[in-house]
C-alpha cells in the first residue's frame, strides 16, 4: 500500500519533502572530532568534557555517545567567549 502525499494525493509520495531526523540518531564522527578539539581549545581534559556534556543532558556515557542534536548543542556552546565558559565550570 502506497503511503499518501502530505499534499493530499493518495498513492504517491513527495520525494522532494524533508526527511526529519530521529532526536536519538548518533553524533557524526565529525561533531566528535569537533567536539573533542573545541574541548582542547577552551582548555578541557577528555573527562571535563564529558562531565560537561553529563551536566547538560543527564548521565551519558562518553562524548561518544551523544545525539546529534545534543553534539550540537554542545559545539554551539563551546563556540562561545571564554568569559561566558567560565561560567560553567
């Protein structure tokens, strides 16, 4: 059975429509490398990163492990000035 079109026609399917991501699809090699070097950058440890990343989304077990919308969140966050870092710790 053909699933219908959100515009409304039955047995077909838009293929131009975005495909929305799962909240839980893992983090990309890339954001982890990212996240591991903007770690380094702002002067944290492997640990402090991810007791960062606990403190922000619950237990977790390693940066390894994240979502991808979480890395993101935590590579926006290690985007920012030093001075509002700082106040993380």
């Amino acid at each position: 059975m053909a699933l219908p079109d959100p515009n409304g026609t039955p047995g077909t399917r838009n293929s131009e429509a975005p495909v929305s991501q799962s909240p839980s699809e893992a983090a990309t090699n890339k954001q982890i490398q990212f996240l591991a070097t903007l770690g380094k950058r702002n002067g944290l440890s492997q640990k402090q990163l991810e007791d960062l990343a606990a403190q922000e989304f619950g237990p977790i077990e390693g940066v390894y492990n994240l979502s991808k919308q979480q890395a993101g969140a935590l590579i926006t966050m290690l985007n920012q000035p030093k001075e509002s870092m700082a106040s993380r710790r």
